[in-house]
C-alpha cells in the first residue's frame, strides 16, 4: 500500500514555491486539493493516479504546470 492512498483532502500551508514531481501521486482517495496563492509551480505528475479528485483549487499564482501533473484524475 501507498502511504499516499489515505489522503483525503489537501491543503497547502507551507510556504514552498513549488509542488514538486510526483509528491502525492497515487493518492487515490484524495478528493479536493486548495493550494495557496504563494505557489508558483506544479512538477510533472504531481497529482498523478489521484483517481477521486474532484476539486481542485489553482490560483493564478500558478504560472507553470509539468507534464501530467493531473494524469489519471
């Protein structure tokens, strides 16, 4: 089992510039991710096989988003 499969719901409250590859890929049961305003990069396949996400929060701080950083959503 992935340590990841038991993430619910996400939110980003460190203050970091980027969501780096693949940190919660596999989190199948993550349904809504808010990520804050001070976040300027989401790495490829990020948020990778997270087949429950629903919700999804990108502020327009956001400026680059990697190559399946949402696959399999």
């Amino acid at each position: 089992m992935n340590d990841n499969e038991e993430i619910f719901k996400l939110l980003i409250n460190h203050e970091g510039f980027q969501i780096r590859q693949n940190t919660f890929e596999g989190c199948s049961k993550l349904k809504e991710i808010i990520i804050p305003s001070f976040v300027t990069t989401i790495e490829n396949g990020a948020f990778y096989y997270c087949t429950s996400l629903s919700i999804v929060d990108i502020p327009s701080s956001v400026t680059s988003i990697g190559d399946k950083a949402f696959s399999n959503c």
